[in-house]
C-alpha cells in the first residue's frame, strides 16, 4: 500500500508533468473505487480548467483548480498514476484518464479499487471531513516533540496504534511504523502514556528520520508501487526490521520476531526494543 513517502514521491514526479496544464477532458471507465466516480456531468465542470499546483496532504493527492475547486486522488491500496506523452491504450485496471489540452494522458490504474477520485467545489476544500479530521504532517514544524509528547502521555492506547492514528500524525503506516520504533529502541506494544519524555522525543525524531530518508530513496516498492514516470522506488533496501522475522538484528545480531497486533504484523527485536 503506498504511504506517505510514496505518495510524495509521486506527488513530486507528476508535478512537472501536469503543473500548468488545462484538463481537456476525464474519461471514466469504472462507475466506482471505494466509492462512486464523480459524474459525467461533475467530471465536464472541470474540463477546461488550469491545474495551478499539486499538493499533498496525509496520503491525498490534491490537484488546486484554477476554477477555485479541486480534484483529490488517493490511491488506496494498489493505486497508480503513470503519465504518458502521448496516446496510450487503456490497460487491464485503468479506471480514469486524465487528458490535458497540451497534449499527454495520465493514466490511473487500480486493481484493488480501494482509491478514490474526488471533486471539490471552490471554497469547500479546507472543509472536506476527509482532510479537516487528520493530524498533524510529520515533516512539517508543526510535528514537534512537545505536540507528540502531550498526544502519547494522553492515552492508554499502544504506541504502535498511537503513531498510526491519522488524527495525531498522518502517513505512518505499518512498514514506517515499525522501522520508526526500533530506530527509538522502544517496544510497539507499550502504552503511550508509559513511554518517557526522551523516548518519546526519540521516536518523534525516529519517525521523521525515516520518513524523510524514505522519500529521499523515492519510496519503498511493493508489488505495485511506480512513481508517476514508472519507476520503482529504493527505500527496501534500507528496511531494518520490516518483512525481516527470523533473520539478525542489525544492531545485536539477536533474532527480529514477528507479533500479531489488531490484525497487523509488527516486527521487532526484543533484546532492542524495550
Ligand atoms: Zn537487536
């Protein structure tokens, strides 16, 4: 599932292939992904409108309109959007293409369906409960050690459950997770009111290290993931726990084991990790 380095990664490939450009048209051909497809008649309200900039936001990828509105794409599980310059058939899973008057089609193909395509209409954007509900962005100054020690002191709730909650930080899921919390040396399973102020500063810290190496590296591929110009991303080989049972701790050669936890696998070295 593409997270948030991924999806800056693509956010950052597709900027320059689509920043400026006039959308001429939207061709449809699914009536829905997680949740039905705008309209035929939405989808021509937007035709002929300047895409003035991409932003991203959590795991959402907003295109601004130069109409005042905006388009936003999440790509779910298996999303892609892959930009060609010039006609290009529609493959097994393409759903939406975008056309733009200045030639080129970028293609969004999902296999899962678990994406969306989203309209917004002038002034409704910063509105929207899908974006005005999410927490804070880890990259951004406003993730400070202070904002994260005050959201982990105030819950009972696990540690691991608590740095994937979109309402306090967005973007870490389960692969960052687990590599955030043995960079901090501490146990997933913990409390986050149990955790100290230095632990807790050490996985604020922890969290934005890897985030911020995974999009350096363009991403961590999984089966699916291509950044908007079909490329892979790198990020897999730095991978210090994730997908690793049974193989060595890098850091004391002990054995990285794997719990169940709500439904998700963490991975970790119980000699590093307390
Ligand atoms: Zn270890």
């Amino acid at each position: 599932m593409p997270e948030l380095p991924e999806v800056e990664t693509i956010c950052r490939s597709l900027a320059p292939h689509i920043t400026g450009k006039v959308l001429a048209g939207v061709e449809v051909h699914a009536p829905k992904l997680r949740r039905p497809l705008p309209t035929a008649a939405e989808l021509r309200a937007v035709t002929g409108q300047r895409i003035t900039a991409l932003e991203r936001r959590a795991k959402y990828l907003i295109w601004h309109l130069d109409g005042g509105g905006a388009l936003i794409i999440h790509l779910g599980m298996s999303g892609q959007l892959c930009f060609h310059h010039g006609p290009h058939p529609a493959e097994l899973h393409t759903h939406v293409i975008f056309h733009f008057q200045e030639g080129g089609q970028l293609h969004f193909r999902d296999p899962r369906r678990f994406g969306s395509l989203d309209l917004a209409a002038p002034g409704e954007l910063a509105g929207l409960p899908m974006l005005c509900e999410l927490g804070v962005e880890p990259l951004s100054s406003a993730f400070t050690a202070e904002y994260f020690r005050e959201r982990l002191g105030a819950t009972r709730r696990v540690v691991k459950t608590v740095i994937m909650d979109q309402r306090v930080v967005v973007g870490v899921g389960n692969i960052y997770a687990n590599e955030a919390l043995f960079q901090a040396g501490i146990h997933p399973l913990r409390p986050g009111q149990s955790l100290s102020p230095a632990e807790g500063e050490a996985l604020q810290l922890a969290i934005i290290c890897v985030l911020g190496k995974a999009v350096e590296r363009g991403g961590t591929t999984l089966s699916d993931y291509r950044n908007a110009d079909g490329e892979p991303g790198f990020f897999q080989l730095d991978l210090a726990v994730y997908g690793r049972e049974v193989e060595p701790c890098p850091r004391c050669g002990g054995q990285i084991v794997r719990l169940r936890h709500e439904g998700r696998s963490s991975y970790l070295c119980e000699a590093c990790q307390k």
